[in-house]
C-alpha cells in the first residue's frame, strides 16, 4: 500500500455548496432567454472547452422547446471549440444514454 508524506490536490470549489444543476441550469437558459428576447445579445465567455459544449446542448435543448427562440441564432466563436465538436462527435458512443438516443433524431453537437 502507499503511504504518501504529501498529498497536494485541486479545490477550487472544495469549500462552495453547489445549487442543484437543474435549477442553475434554469437560471442560465432564462437568464439568456430574457435577454435575448429583449432585443440584446449575450456574450458568454467560457474557457474551458468541456464546458462549452456543455453551455451549447443546453442552450440548443432550451431552444429546441421554445419556438420563440427559433429564429434567434447560437453562435460559439471559438476554433479550437469548433476542432472539439469534430472529437466528440467521433465519440457518440462514449456519451450518456441522452446524447445516445438525440443523435438517432438530429446530431447535438451539429449547431446552427
């Protein structure tokens, strides 16, 4: 067995209580919708490329069910983002049970 004399380790968030992901992901997409609705334009800076993606399913999803937003477009100015999608897209079948049976309707990680 291994008896480390020093364990360092990433906590960033080690102390944060995090809200339930289905209400901060609410918060999100009606903050957004709000705005957009409005008139205005959001601009969401996102540095980690996981978490792009993950901005972009959520906003496409939310998008997909209010026919309001429709004509409103998603854009990601990223190229290495864009170079991610193809990677993901090469690996549909690692991705959860959701992103699985969405990809026989129409591809998530295709945005328009």
């Amino acid at each position: 067995s291994v008896k480390p004399d020093v364990l360092i380790v990433e906590s960033t968030y080690g102390t944060h209580i995090h809200e339930k992901r289905e209400d901060r992901e609410n918060r999100f997409t009606q903050t957004v919708s709000d705005i957009v609705l409005r008139g205005g334009r959001c601009l969401i800076p996102v540095f980690a490329l996981g978490r792009a993606q993950e901005l972009l399913l959520i906003l496409d999803e939310y998008w997909s069910a209010h026919p309001e937003l429709h004509d409103v477009p998603i854009y990601y100015a990223s190229s290495l983002a864009k170079k991610c999608m193809a990677v993901y897209q090469t690996f549909i079948n690692s991705m959860n049970e959701r992103i699985r049976k969405q990809i026989a309707v129409n591809n998530p990680f295709v945005f328009k």
